[in-house]
C-alpha cells in the first residue's frame, strides 16, 4: 500500500468507529415527532383500523383479528419505528402474516388506506413518505405467506 | 393532427368512464406515463415500469395520446399497451409527424410495436430495483422524406435495457424516482426519418435517464435526457425535457413538458411544448 494512505486510512477508520460509538444513545425521534408522538399515533392506528374495516378488498383477512390488541400492537410498532419511547410487544411480521396469502394487490390496499388517514391527518408528505419507507421493506415478511 | 390520432383522442375520452371501473393494485403513480414510443415510462424515456396498475395477480393497460408543439413541427402520439401479470406489457403506438413546410405540410407517420419484459425487482419494495428489457419494433410509413436525407431503410427493431426505483422520502422526504435506460438503436429521429444513414448504419448504444421527485401524492416534477445517434449527418440532437406529471387518480394522468429536441432535420433550436393525457384501465 502507498506509504501515504495508510495515516489517512487510519484517521477515517478511527472517524467511523467514533461515529458508531455516538450514534448509540442518542437516537433521531424527529419521524415520531412529525407524526405526533405518541397521541398522533394513537390516532392514526385508530384511522387504519377504522378504514380496514371498511376496505371490502382486505377485510376477510381480521375477521378473527383482535382489535384492542392490534390497536396496542400496531401503535407500539409505529411508535418504535419512527423513533419513539416504544418497546413492540407483538410477534414478529412473518408469525403473524403466515398462512393469510396476502396479495402485493391487498398490501398496497392498507399502504393506501395508511396514506389516506395520513392526508386526512395532514401529516406532512415528508413524514409520510419516511414512514413508509420504513415499513417497506417488511412487506417481503407479510404478502405470499 | 392526423385523421386517426384525432379520432383515437375522442375514442380516449368516451373510454374514460369505463374506464373508471377499473383500477389495479399498484401504487398511484407507479405505473408512470406513456413515452413517445407507446412504453410505460415519462415522456421520452421508456422505464422498467410496466404499464397501467396491475400487480402479479392482475392485468390492465392503458392508452394516451400526445402531442409536441415544435417551432416548424408537431409531433402527435397514440399508444396503447396493455400489462400482463406486472411481467409483460405489450405496446402499440402510431406517431404522427407535421412538417411545416411554408408552402404547406407533410405528414411522416410511423408505427412500432413495442414488448417489454420485467426481468427482476420492484419500482418501490424489495431490495433489488426493478429491471425491464424492452423491444420496440418501428415502421416508418412514409420514406420520402427519410430517404431523401439519406436513411437506409423504413424499419428497425431498438432493444433496451432499463432500471427503475422508487426512493421513498429520499430527498428531504420526498419521494425520488431515478430511471436509467440503455438502448441499442439505429434509429433517426426516433425512427421517423428511418434508419441508418450514411454516416453509420450500425447499432449504437444510447444512455437515456429520468430522474423525478414526486412533490405529493399526485404530482411529480422531473427531468429527462436522451441520447441520440446521428446516421444522416444532420447533427441529430440529444433530447431533454422538464416535466410536469399529475397523478389525480389511478384513470387518468396528464404531463406537459418543456422539450428541447435541438436540430431535427433541417431546422435548428427546436424548442417546444409536450402534452400528454393518459388513461389506465
Ligand atoms: C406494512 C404493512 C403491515 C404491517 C406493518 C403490519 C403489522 C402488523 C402488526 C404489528 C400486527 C400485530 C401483531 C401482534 O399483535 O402480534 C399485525 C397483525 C395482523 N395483520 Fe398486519 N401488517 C401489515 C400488513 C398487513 C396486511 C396487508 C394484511 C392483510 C390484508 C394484514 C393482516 C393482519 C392481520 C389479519 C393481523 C391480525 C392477526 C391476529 O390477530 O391473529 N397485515 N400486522
């Protein structure tokens, strides 16, 4: 190796290892913030549910779903995703959804129904969208099964 | 405007009610607008995206019509395509070029058939992007003025390779779509003053890319550039438009873009405006 890379190699390792050991504590809930805390997500769970039971396309699937519980489960998933003082008590994505075949068409019927409730609590399309682009890649856990 | 795309505009709009009744199972958007070929794509790129709203287990297309207001021409667009199983879409699509020619107009048409395959990935979910390898089949209908200029022959088959992905709150939140294409294509002028010329007559492989920001739920403002050959000698130009998409509903979308089309033939600083209306079904 060049003779002068190996400081620079060196001082960007020890800038990477001292960004990992500060990154722990201090977690980014600016997400959970824009999106309310925990009384906004309250209300926003509140809105899915009220919605799934209304969208004929996915209802089938939570005719045995119980509803305090997912209402509870959902709000502590939403809450520890976007950054918030949550710890998710609920089973893991690919338990949960197995067995239910749900279809990419079905998945995207909640996406929408979760963007309708957004729009309709103006939450603002930036906190929109970097919620969704949390819960995106759990969908390879939840359709198929 | 030809005779035929005029009536398939009014057949577009008595379509719309039906329409209405449909409606796939993708995203609102992510089924783009119809390119000037007649692929699933923005307004001069063809994307992996295929066309309409349709998921693995559904199927359903879309028509559009199009039309570019260029200082000494007008370029007029009526596409179909119709996807199966978010796999396979199959395209068709009849392009209409007016020449103003002072002393009065000229008319080249040409018609390319069009399949695209999606070969891997998602526009939105999934780690890998989604990934398309598309043909276009062109037909120039009328070679006078082509040949004249020296192309060699009426048709030609483009193949390209393209990649899309939906970056989701990307830009300061925002959601961002990038788009690269390969092509490999002998075309001039898209194909409408033919194929090849004397200044090459082999393949040549073109980049085009797109890149958007959606700025809400239903409408994203973007750029595309295109690369061109130049068989004839003519100093055939590289496209670029800016445009300007909305999305009101899973039926309908429109576009209109800035479009700079550079020299094209004879004329130069072909600079104009890009209308596009598109209905999925
Ligand atoms: C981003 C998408 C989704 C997320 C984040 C998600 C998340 C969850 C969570 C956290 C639970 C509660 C688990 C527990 O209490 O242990 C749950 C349960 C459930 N989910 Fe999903 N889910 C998604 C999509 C879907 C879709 C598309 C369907 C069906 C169309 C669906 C159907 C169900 C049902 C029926 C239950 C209740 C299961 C039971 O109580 O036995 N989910 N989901």
């Amino acid at each position: 190796m060049n003779r002068f890379a190996t400081p620079w190699l060196a001082l960007a390792l020890a800038a990477m290892l001292g960004a990992c050991a500060s990154s722990g504590p201090t977690r980014d809930d600016s997400l959970y913030q824009a999106l309310g805390e925990r009384e906004g997500i309250e209300m926003l769970v509140d809105g899915l549910l009220f919605r799934i039971s209304e969208n004929q396309k996915i209802l089938h699937h939570f005719t045995e779903a119980d509803p305090g519980r997912l209402h509870r489960t959902l709000t502590e998933q939403f809450c520890e995703l976007s950054g918030g003082p949550c710890t998710y008590s609920g089973d893991d994505m690919v338990t949960v959804h197995t067995a239910m075949r749900i279809t990419e068409a079905e998945f995207n019927s909640l996406v929408e129904d979760l963007i309708q409730v957004m729009e309709h609590q103006r939450i603002p399309i930036q906190a929109q969208n970097r919620l969704l682009a949390r819960l995106a890649p759990m969908r390879s856990e939840i359709i198929g099964l | 405007m030809g005779v035929p795309i005029r009536q398939a505009a009014c057949l577009l709009l008595l379509c719309l009610p039906l329409a209405a009744q449909a409606g796939g199972g993708r995203l609102l958007a992510t089924g783009g607008l119809t390119q000037l070929e007649g692929a699933a794509g923005g307004g001069l790129v063809p994307w992996a995206v295929l066309a309409g709203y349709g998921t693995a287990d559904e199927t359903g297309g879309t028509i559009a019509i199009s039309h570019t207001v260029l200082p000494d021409y007008n370029l007029s667009m009526l596409g179909l395509a119709y996807t199966f199983y978010n796999r396979v879409e199959i395209s068709a699509a009849r392009q209409s070029l007016a020449l103003d020619l002072g002393s009065g107009t000229e008319e080249i048409r040409q018609d390319i058939l069009g399949a695209k395959v999606r070969l891997t990935g998602d526009l939105v979910y999934d780690t890998l992007p989604q990934l398309s390898l598309g043909l276009q089949y062109k037909r120039n209908r009328d070679m006078d003025t082509p040949e004249a200029v020296g192309a060699e022959r009426k048709d030609g088959v483009d193949a390209y390779l393209a990649v899309s992905r939906l970056f989701l709150g990307a830009i300061g939140g925002y959601d961002l779509l990038l788009n690269g294409t390969l092509r490999a294509t002998r075309a001039n002028e898209l194909g409408l003053l033919g194929q090849g010329g004397p200044d090459n007559d082999s393949y040549k492989l073109m980049p085009e890319i797109s890149v958007a920001v959606l700025l809400n739920r239903s409408t994203a403002v973007g750029y595309e550039y295109r690369r061109k050959p130049d068989n004839l000698g003519l100093d055939e130009s590289h496209w670029h438009d800016v445009f300007f998409a909305w999305f009101p509903s899973k039926q309908l979308a429109f576009a209109a873009a800035l479009v700079d089309a550079g020299s094209v033939g004879p004329y130069d600083s072909q600079r104009g405006l890009y209308l596009s209306l598109q209905g999925s079904f």
